[in-house]
C-alpha cells in the first residue's frame, strides 16, 4: 500500500507541479520568442529613418555635446579632441565646405579692416601678358592683409582654423587677400598655381587656396569650377562662362580646394572663378597657402 501511496503522491506532485508550471512556461516561451525576434525588430528599426536621423544626429554633435576620447598627445599635438564639420564637394578637384568656419562678428571685423583698403584687383602675368591686354579678367577690388596688422586677432584665430583644417603649417599661408565683388564683377576662370612653363620658375607653389565668405549674396557670385570631375575639358571652354560646380556664398563658411594632386603636378579640375554677382555684394578673404614657409607669422 505505501508503494502505491507513494507513487500517487508522487503522480500528484507532478500534477500540481504542471498545473503551477503551465503559465510559467507560457511566460518562458513568449520570453524566448522575443529574445530570438528583438534583434529583427532592433536591425528593421535601425534602418528605418528614425535610426539613420538618430546617427547622423550623433555625428553632428558639437564638443559640447558628445565627448570625444582624447589621446596622449606629443609636444606639438592638442590636449583634447575636437572636430570642424566639413563637406566633400568633390574629389577633382579635391574641394571641401566647411559651414560656419568663422562667425558673423569674426567676418564683420575683417571687412572692416579691409574697407578703407581696397584697390582694384591685379593679376600675376604671363610672359608676354600686359596689365591693358587683360583687363576685364579680375574686375573686383582688394586689399592684402597679414594676420600681424589685425590687432583684433580675428584673421590670427581664423589663420591658426585654417592650418588646423588642412593641417598645413600656419606659416606656409600668403597674406589674405580681402576681395570685394561688386554687381557685374567677377574673376574669370585661371588657376592658382603657377605653370613654370608660362610664369617661369618658381621660388614655391601655391598647394591650396582656401576661401573664406564674409557676407552672403542674394544672387551670382558664386565660386565655380568648370572643369570639375572632369566635365567641359573638352569643349573649348570659354573662360568668362559660368558653369560646373557653383558653390554659393555664404557668411562664415570656408571653401578649401587643393591646386596640386598628390604628385605634386597641377590639378587641370582646379580651374576655378568668381561668377559676376546679378544681385547685393560679396565679400570673400582668400588663403592661398604655399609648399614653403612664407617665413612670417
Ligand atoms: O571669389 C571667388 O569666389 C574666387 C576667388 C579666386 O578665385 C581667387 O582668389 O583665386
């Protein structure tokens, strides 16, 4: 009798236990199911715009909002890390933007400066080329101004950005020449670099220029680069025509483009211009930054 007993307490217990353990497994299976679903849902959610809105958030960040790992540094490197948001406009030639490179009150003061300074613009000349035969080429007027004449350190901070950004030592910079566009004026295409072949040899080469916009214009004037990627090399392009790639300026903003390729030769894709300006005025500091130190600072 106890061996019966006991096999029926046992049958009960079992009982009892699957009767206990019915929602507890119920609730194991719908665990399970959601552990091998919630990694689909996550990469369907991931891909969905919420997700690519939430990343490309996280990458515009500023300093202040995200913190960036800094490294231990050498003697001339930087404490922390920091980052200056730029645009790939193209890679022929190489041409980055860079949004709000300087502010309103930094554009201000270097207008300022320059104002009382301008002169008609000039032109380096090719051998043979005379001031008469091409005028009509660069119709603006400008001023140079070294970052040593600017007691408000404004064109000293904007210069140390530049060098930062294309991490070309701060000294290899020209002075920076301060244009102003008025409506009809412009710059035909030409190139920053010297062929040694038309201006003779050279003590150094210009590498990059780059283009910082101190005022906004309503219509016209934008910088253009015709041959960009390659596109009218062909055609017997007029250099007074406005076409390729136009970028539009505005306040604060910097256009860097490189004048070499990596070999050293002249990018021909850096053909570039001003396009007249139609409507308001436009102001523009240009750095045309050197393969030697210019020796100054
Ligand atoms: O004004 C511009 O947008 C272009 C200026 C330029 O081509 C230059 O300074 O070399």
């Amino acid at each position: 009798m106890k061996g019966v007993g006991h096999h029926r307490e046992r049958a009960l217990m079992a009982i009892g236990r699957t009767k206990l353990g019915l929602p507890a497994v119920l609730f194991g299976f719908l665990f399970f199911i959601a552990l091998l679903l919630g990694p689909v849902l996550f990469i369907f959610k991931d891909s969905s715009g919420d997700a690519a809105l939430t990343r490309s958030r996280l990458m515009e960040m500023s300093d202040d909002e995200t913190e960036l790992r800094a490294m231990p540094h050498g003697l001339s490197g930087e404490s922390h890390a920091s980052s200056i948001p730029f645009q790939i406009l193209s890679w022929k030639p190489r041409a980055l933007y860079f949004p709000n490179f300087a502010t309103p009150e930094q554009c201000q003061n270097v207008v300022k400066l320059a104002k009382s300074r301008l002169r008609p613009s000039t032109l380096a000349l090719r051998a043979g080329e005379t001031e008469e035969g091409t005028k009509g080429i660069r119709t603006s007027s400008g001023t140079f101004i070294s970052s040593s004449e600017d007691s408000t350190g404004t064109l000293g901070d904007i210069e140390n950005k530049i060098a930062r950004a294309t991490m070309i030592p701060r000294d290899h910079g020209e002075a920076f020449n301060v244009l102003r566009y008025e409506i009809g004026q412009r710059y035909a295409s030409h190139y920053d670099a010297f062929n040694p072949a038309e201006y003779g040899p050279q003590k150094s080469q210009r590498i990059a220029s780059f283009l910082l916009y101190l005022s906004d214009v309503e219509e016209g004037g934008e910088t253009m680069f015709p041959f960009e990627g390659g596109s009218n090399m062909n055609i017997g392009y007029d250099y007074e025509k406005c076409i390729g790639l136009k970028v539009k300026p505005h306040q604060g903003d910097g256009l860097l483009f490189y004048s070499l390729l990596t070999n050293g030769t002249i990018d021909p894709t850096s053909l570039h211009g001003s396009c007249p300006v139609i409507r308001g005025e436009k102001w523009v500091a240009t750095k045309w930054i050197r393969d030697q130190g210019q020796g100054f600072i």
